[in-house]
C-alpha cells in the first residue's frame, strides 16, 4: 500500500481554524493601504531568474543559497519569488509607471519562497505584504512606508515594537565605507567565523548583521557609517529622523542594521517585536534607489518600501492575545425535521443567504437532534416543523431581559442618590417615589429568574405561521 502524501518541508496547509485570523490580517493591511494611497498589484509568483540574481545580490544568502530555481520545458532558467521589491519594479519598468517623472504607490500579499532551515515562525513558503513607493527620491517618502508599516501595527493591536533605522549610504558611499570595513575587519580575521571570513572578501558590509556573537562582540567596535556619509546621504537621513520625530514616533539607530540584500540605499529599518526572540523582525525595509538600474533600467527611478511577514505577524498576533475581530460563525441555523419541513428550510435559507445573511442549514442529512446540537451556538435558531416556524433566540434564558432591567435601574439609583444630595424641598416624597417605581423592576426580575429556574423559556420563543413572516422576522432580529 502506498503511503498518503506529505507537504513538502517548510511547507504547511493554513487549515479554517487559523485562515480567519490571515482573512483579517490581510483585510486590515488593505484598509491602511488604501488610506495610505497604495493601489494593489498582483505579481507572477515566478520570475526569471536574473531578475533576483542582479535585483538582490549575487553575494546575499537569498540569491547563493536560498532560491527555487529550475529550468522550465522551454529551457529558461526560473526562480519562485524570494522576496516581492524586484517584482515589483520589474512590473513598473515594464508598464512604464513612472514614465517621464510619475510616481506609483503599490501594495501586495502573496506567498513568497525561500529553501532555509524551517523553524519557528519561518517557512520555506512564507507569506508578506510588500508596499512600495516608487519615483520619489524624497526623504517625505520613507518617512511615509515607515509611518505605513506602524499604522498597520497599531491597527492589529501589537505591542512591545521597536523601530530601528538606519542609513547604509548611496553606492559612492559605500565604496569608502567598504574599504574601511575592509581594513578593519581583516585585522581582525582570527576572531570571524567562517561566513564572515567568505564576506569580508565580498561583501563586508554583510559582517555588520552576522547572527554570531563573536562577531557580533568585534562588529561593535567597527567603523561608523556616517563618517563615511556624503553630504546627501546625511542631509536625507537626517530628513527622514526629523519627519519621523514630527510624527512623535521613538526610533532607535542601529548602525549595525544593513539588510540581507543589496539593493538598499540610505535608509534602512526593521520593526522588531520583542516576542519573537532571535528571529524578531516583524517587518523590514528601506530605500532602494539603485535596483531599477540593477535589473536593467537606463533611467534612474528611485524606490522606498517595507515588507512584512505575515506568519509571523499572526504569531505575534496570537501570542499577544490581540483581536482577530468576529470568529466567523453563523448568525442563525435553521432547522428542519422531515422531508416537507426540509425543503421549507432550505428556501429560507436561500432567501437569507440573498439578503447576505450568514446561515447554516443541515445538507447532510443529520438528525433533528444533531441539528439542535448545531444549531447552539448560533443566535438565533429557526426550527421548521409542519409548515411553521418557531424561533429560538439564544437569550431566552431570561439573562437579556434582566441584564436590560438591570441597566434601567441604575439610572434610578443615580436619581436617588442626586435627588438626596440635592436635599431640596420635597426630597423625601420624590425618593420615595422613585424607590415605589424601582419595586416594580425588582419584581420583573425576580419573575424572569424563577421562570428560568422552572425552565419556561416561553418568552424567548417566537411562533409564526408562514415563510415569509419567519423571513421578516429573522431579518428584523438579527
Ligand atoms: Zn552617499
Ligand atoms: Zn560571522
């Protein structure tokens, strides 16, 4: 007998009990994107493979170890998406959407693919939300994408966020900065580990970010970046600080910051979640103003843009216990015993559904009790039984109807006490008369509670005669 079929590693099915969650993730990301201005656009998943290889970096760990590549049956070499930024400007350049000085704001989800260690909070496949600014060189813009990714924060309701930026200089700033690096990194050869010992031949820079402490330990002590700045590289990051203080955001600098890819341009930032351990960047981002050029561009269109892992925003998520809003469960079940009632039932639940009603009808054939059973944790219950309707609200237990007689008494006991601090003339006879009233509820609520006791729930049961009654109905209570 063969075996059942796996997922392939890295890999894992997002199951109903957590797809709700991504819905409202991803529905929250929309509504900030559109009030930020960004339009969507939707990418191919897959991309020639020079593309990542000239956009990302022939020296990052994305490009030298971490890609899908393969040969498609028309021999051309394809690479599943590592990352979304190269798409991206792929597309603008080839749509020409910052053609003669335009500029193009755009958001995007999807899944992304990269062959790393799984672990925690990282998948082979992963999911981002990708923004991009696209044609401004200005520093307003990167204060924007920064502004961006902390608003969706806010709105998902994490906490305990850290924003941590960065300048990494222009290409000519760079090159000084590299030979610094350079220098100083190879008297210190011994102490680096054995990545390090291979970047500091190709890309130093990539020293700065090593995970091993060791290295971590003679980082620390390497040159700074912004004596290396020119006057422009300095005068935006200093912009983009200012702007972000303007918008009373705290941000820590964090010279070390350089981002695993090497199409980053002065500004660079991450927003770390202090739940997340080691691997603690819920999003990450900054400007890119070579790229376009990188991937074959012979004008200059400059770019700013964040991503940010959604697997790890939902874990964040959970683990912090926020808001993923309403569970998605229907409002109303409807009910149904034998075949005529059944078939009562199922227009109802058709003219419901029309309505845009969430409602669930039996279409397996289950018991009349095995439906009741169901139908418990909705609202509202409608049973169809010889060609009526009785309807069942969840409140019938009387707890509503007290919980309402509850909340009208508080208002009188507010009377009581104003009328007696008042102390006016009369005081007494109008305390009195509000005590007498009070009575009333009192007795209303001792009544619904032995009614309860009894276990009468006549109250809450709403008998009607026809369809069409039972229609308007539900869509009246709801
Ligand atoms: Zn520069
Ligand atoms: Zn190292």
């Amino acid at each position: 007998m063969s075996e059942i079929i796996k997922a392939p590693r890295g890999t894992r099915d997002i199951l109903p009990a957590e797809s709700w969650k991504w819905e409202y993730v991803i529905n929250t990301a929309a509504e900030v994107m559109k009030d930020f201005g960004f339009a969507q656009i939707m990418l191919p998943m897959f991309e020639h493979t020079e593309l990542f290889s000239r956009g990302v970096g022939e020296t990052t760990d994305i490009v030298e170890k971490e890609m899908y590549t393969f040969t498609d049956r028309g021999d051309r070499s394809i690479t599943l998406r590592p990352e979304a930024t190269a798409g991206v400007m792929r597309a603008a350049l080839e749509n020409n959407l910052c053609a003669q000085g335009a500029f193009a704001k755009l958001w995007s989800w999807g899944a992304m693919f990269r062959y790393e260690r799984p672990q925690k909070g990282r998948y082979r496949q992963f999911y981002q939300i990708d923004a991009e600014c696209l044609g401004i060189e200005n520093p307003e813009a990167d204060v924007e994408i920064i502004d961006l990714s902390i608003e969706l924060f806010r709105r998902l309701g994490l906490k305990n966020l850290e924003v941590v930026i960065n300048s990494v200089g222009c290409e000519n700033c760079r090159k000084i900065y590299r030979d610094k690096l350079y220098e100083y990194f190879s008297a210190h050869k011994s102490e680096l580990c054995e990545s390090c010992l291979a970047r500091l031949e190709r890309n130093p820079l990539r020293i700065l970010d090593c995970k091993n402490p060791e290295c971590g330990k003679i980082a620390d002590g390497a040159p700074d970046i912004y004596d290396s700045l020119d006057d422009d590289c300095r005068e935006h990051f200093e912009k983009v600080r200012a702007g972000l203080e303007r918008l009373g955001f705290k941000y820590r600098i964090d010279k070390r910051l350089v981002r695993g890819l090497d199409y980053y341009t002065k500004t660079a930032y991450e927003i770390l979640s202090g739940d997340l351990g080691a691997q603690n960047a819920v999003a990450g981002g900054g400007r890119y103003d070579n790229l376009a050029n990188a991937v074959g561009s012979s004008v200059k269109i400059p770019g700013v843009g964040f991503a940010c892992g959604l697997d790890r925003v939902v874990l964040v998520m959970e683990e912090q216990a926020c808001s993923f809003g309403k569970i998605p469960e229907p409002e109303i079940y409807v009910v149904a015993d034998d075949e005529e009632s059944r078939k009562h039932a199922q227009i109802l639940t058709h003219k419901l559904r029309n309505a845009g009603v969430h409602v669930e009808c039996d279409i397996s054939g289950r018991s009349f009790k095995n439906q009741i059973r169901n139908a418990s944790g909705c609202k509202l219950a409608c049973i169809v039984k010889d060609g009526k309707f009785e309807i069942r609200s969840k409140d019938d237990s009387g707890v509503g109807i007290v919980s309402k007689i509850l909340e009208r008494e508080r208002e009188k006991f507010v009377d009581i006490k104003n009328v007696l601090a008042q102390k006016s003339t009369g005081f007494v006879d109008k305390a009195l008369e509000i005590l007498e009233h009070e009575r009333d509820h009192v007795t209303n609520i001792k009544n619904v509670l032995e009614k309860k006791r009894a276990g009468d729930y006549s109250d809450g049961i709403v008998k009607l005669d026809n369809l069409d009654e039972a229609f308007d109905y539900l869509s009246a209570n709801l």
